[in-house]
C-alpha cells in the first residue's frame, strides 16, 4: 500500500499473497527482530513461540521489556532488553511498568482523582513522548529488519517503527479490529466519548505534550481518535500488518465506522488463530510489580493430570488469568471496578474466590479415591489466595500453571476468566468452558462463546456496599450449577470439538513466521536507523542480558 500521510511512510506495497518465493529468500537471510511487549502476559505470550521459531530458523530477536518476563524471553533464545533501563526519560525516578508509572505522571498531572480512562488519556501524550526517545535509541542500536509489537501497551515501539521507517507488525491480541469497541464503552463506564473528549479539550498539557510530539519527532497524535470512533487504535494505521490471535470466522463484530477507518487508512489484518507453544515452553505468568513470576512446565501437575486421565478420572480445571489476581490498580487483586458512580462491587480477591470455592463446592471430594475428579486450580501469584476457603483433598492448588500444556493433556471442563488467550487455546483442544469474567475483553468473549454453545457464563455481581459477603454466597452456587451443567451435558464439549478443526485451519505459528519475514524483507535498512543525531543517539550505560 502507498501510504502518503503521516511521518515516516516508507511506501513499500505489501504483497497481496503471502507465503511465495519472496518468502523463501527471506528464510535463508538473517533477520533481526525487535520485539516490544510490556508487563502483561497475555499479551506477551503469545509472541514467545514466534521468537522462539525465528531463533530457531537462524534469526535474531531481541525484546525490550520487563524483569518479569525476562526468563521466559530468553527460554526462547532471545535476546533481553530492559525497558525501565532503556526508555529512561519515562521511568527514571517513578516506579514499576508503564501502568504504575502512569500513577506517577497522573499525580504529576494532578488527575490521580480522574475517571480511569480520563486519567489514562490525560497522560497519554506526556508518556508517549517520554518514551520515545528511548525507543528509537534501542532500535538504532540493535538495527532491526523488521518490530513486532502490542498495540495495545506499546505504542510507543510502533510509533518509533514508523519516524524510523523500518517495517512494523502489530500482534493484536484481542478478538479482531472489531474487539475494542466493546472494550472501551466497558473502560468508560457510563461516561460518554463526547463528556470526555470535552474534558480533554479542555486540559492544556495534553496539547502541549501533542505539539510536542509533532516537532520532536514528526508525529500527528490524535488524542481524540478512540473517542470520535470508538474502538479505533490510531497506531494500527502505521503498522504494515496487524496479526491477530482469533480466525475470520471468530472475531468480534466491528462497527462499520470502524471498519471504513481501518479501510481508509489501508490496514490490513491477518487471523492466524492462537499462538501456542511447543510442549515444556515457559510461559510469563502473574502481575506482581515488585517481583513478578514466570512459569515453567511443571512435570508434577502434568503427571498427575495424565495419571488422572489414565484411570479414567475426570479432569476440572480452573483460572482466573493474571490480572484479576495480579496488582493492576485498575482491575486487580485488591480493587473493586471503577463505575459512573466510583468503585463499586467486588474486589478482584473477592470475584476470584467466590469462583474458586464453586470449583470446589461442584466437584471436590473430602477424601481420595480412584473416581474422584481431579482439580487443577491455577491461584495466582497472591499469598492469600486461598484465605478461608477450604482445599478439598483431590484439588491441586499451585500459584502457576502451564496451561497450555494442561489443556493438550485433555481437560473435561475449564473455568476460566475469558481472557482472549485462554479463550482460544481452549477452542483450540475443543475444552467446553464456563466463564466467570472480570474486566475489559472477557465480557465479550464470554458472551461470544455461549452464544457459540462451547461455553455458559455467569456475569460478575456488582453489589452495593456492605452487600458483598451476600453477592459472593450467590455467585458461588449459581458457577457451581453452571460448572456441573457444562460437565453434564455433552453438546458443549461436542461443539467446542467442531470450533477447533475450523482453528487449525488459520495457519497459528508457522504462517504467522512465515509473514514476519516476508514483512522483515520489505525495505532495506534506512539511513536513519544508524543516525547520530542528539535527540536520538545511544546511551553508553544501557546494557542487554543474551540468552545462553
């Protein structure tokens, strides 16, 4: 596609057909990758088979991101790089990742009292400009044929791709070019895009930090591009392609104002269906700022899922994901969702074990014996997790599982949060699932795979305040029926196994590799990328750990 507009274009047509000869050339030429994703692990994850092909395939992939995720980085052979050491301008002297550094630019800001989204968006441009600078230093340095990124967490990466001119892909995460839609009006609760645009219009730093970004480094941000259509993302239309975790046939509806804005800008979006890993893979597991965890494939639970499985046991497994029962001061552990009205409901602790105790209260068993069903409860990285609720004796409780590898050894029902990865790696075996959903996407997804038949769902209870011991009574035993009516009947499981030949088909890591590097062979290196000017010039005391 000819793109005209905006800084950085480098103009070079996408080929319409993937995967020919210009393909094969690419596999036998080195590439250099950059891969930029932050501290989430589902949005993390699902690029750790692709590194880990694109290392294996001879290629070079180097990712900027957090401590957390750094084992599981490198158990690809890829190279690590920290973010908070990198983009300094942002991180120096305010703590934790982007979220909690977001805290401190609110306070600075003044706007830690704010609505969520007004308060994210009031501090968008100030941290994309601090981010910047760091980021192209990075890229500059490890000269980089091709970015794969979050569009989501990091746009900064895509951003910096494009004043760079080096090809860019963006692996969306969510459900299609339709999924945000749905997931903004949730992050607005009950405001309206016109009350917060005009909130914004109105705060002088946000376009002071937008006139900066324009003469720094040539960027027209539109702060209000989300709000005048909701559920576009700006900085797909830099991307050269947008992957996506999902199928045609399984993406969310998107609002044909949306679509005519992707369409305009020449965006084209490929479904390659769930990226999973080979077996024993690590995986970034848990939202803890100050230490985080990474999961490794514990050979202890998958040995007794498949001794269960051997005698005929059934197999329940359950999940909440990570944020939930991670530290997000937006949707975590001790934090009740923020509504038109304040916070409100129940706190993340609160939502997760109510849904734990129906796991137990459907299939545990006060003693073990050869028939009892086996519970696979994946907790979190919490301490308290499990605070006043009783273990039943044939319930695995660890604070990290290897889901997907739990998934292959054949589970009977999955409780999950409805987490766009989990959602698809399950279709992807044909694991019926009952969601139990908290924030953001899950919702929607929930909704999608009920009215699929692969699941039933049971919506989070908002309660008024002091009401909350009784909603959480409720919720458990209303997840318990759905639990055990899911288990029973055999048409969710039948349904899930029709979704999941249709998945296969999407191509999942080897077509997505394929398309790196066709996009990784677009253009040659620019000039620019070895560049010394002042604005952008490397600093001396960065440093990167390579994988052994």
């Amino acid at each position: 596609k000819d793109r005209t507009t905006g800084p950085g274009h480098h103009g070079s047509p996408l080929p319409l057909i993937f995967l020919g000869i210009s393909t094969v050339k690419a596999m036998a030429e080195s590439k250099c990758f950059a891969f930029v994703f932050g501290m989430a692990s589902g949005h993390i994850n699902p690029s750790l088979p692709l590194a880990r092909q694109l290392v294996s395939q001879g290629h070079k992939v180097h990712y900027l991101s957090r401590e957390q995720m750094r084992a599981a980085i490198e158990d690809t052979g890829a190279t690590f790089w920290n973010e908070l050491e990198e983009e300094s301008e942002l991180y120096d002297g305010r703590e934790g990742d982007l979220m909690a550094a977001t805290t401190h630019l609110k306070k600075e800001l003044g706007v830690e009292s704010d609505p969520m989204v007004v308060g994210f968006m009031k501090t968008a441009p100030m941290s994309l400009e601090l981010q910047l600078p760091g980021c192209i230093r990075w890229m500059q340095r490890i000269n980089p044929s091709a970015v794969v990124y979050c569009p989501l967490l990091n746009q900064d990466a895509g951003y910096s791709a494009d004043v760079l001119q080096i090809p860019s892909v963006a692996l969306l995460t969510t459900a299609g070019p339709g999924s945000m839609a749905a997931t903004m009006r949730w992050f607005l609760q009950g405001q309206s895009p016109e009350e917060v645009m005009e909130i914004l219009k109105d705060f002088a730093p946000v376009h002071q930090h937008i006139r900066n970004l324009k003469e720094k480094f040539g960027i027209d941000y539109d702060i209000f591009a989300g709000l005048k259509t909701v559920g576009f993302i700006k900085v797909l239309t830099h991307a050269d392609l947008v992957l996506m975790t999902t199928t045609e046939d399984l993406q969310d509806p998107a609002p044909p104002e949306v679509l005519e804005m992707y369409q305009k800008a020449g965006v084209r979006f490929v479904g390659v269906g769930p990226l999973l890993d080979q077996m024993g893979a690590r995986r970034a597991a848990g939202h803890k700022f100050e230490t985080g965890t990474t999961s490794s494939s514990s050979s202890d639970v998958l040995k007794q899922v498949q001794e269960a499985k051997e005698a005929g046991r059934p197999v329940v497994y359950a999940s909440m994901g990570t944020v939930l029962t991670g530290d997000s001061p937006d949707f975590g552990w001790t934090v009740k969702p923020q509504g038109p009205e304040g916070r409100k409901g129940l706190t993340g602790k609160q939502l997760c074990q109510a849904a734990f105790g129906a796991v137990f209260d459907a299939f545990g068993e006060s003693r073990r014996h050869e028939s009892a069903p086996l519970i696979v409860l994946s907790t979190g990285p919490q301490p308290d997790a499990l605070e006043n609720l009783e273990v039943p004796d044939n319930a695995l409780c660890v604070p990290e599982v290897p889901q997907v590898d739990l998934l292959r050894c054949g589970v009977d029902v999955f409780l999950t949060h409805f987490g766009q990865n989990s959602f698809m790696e399950s279709l992807s075996v044909g694991i019926p699932m009952v969601g139990c959903p908290g924030c953001a996407d899950q919702p929607a997804n929930a909704q999608k795979a009920q009215a699929m038949g692969v699941a039933l769902q049971v919506d989070r209870p908002v309660p008024e305040d002091g009401e909350e011991t009784a909603a959480m009574e409720q919720y458990r035993k209303e997840v318990a029926l759905t639990l055990q009516r899911v288990f029973r009947e055999a048409r969710f499981r039948e349904r899930a196994e029709e979704v999941s030949r249709g998945i296969k088909e999407a191509g999942g890591v080897p077509r997505a590799t394929e398309i790196l590097l066709e996009v990784a062979s677009l253009t040659k290196l620019p000039s620019l990328l070895t560049s010394k000017d002042p604005d952008v010039v490397d600093k001396s005391t960065s440093t990167a750990s390579t994988a052994s």
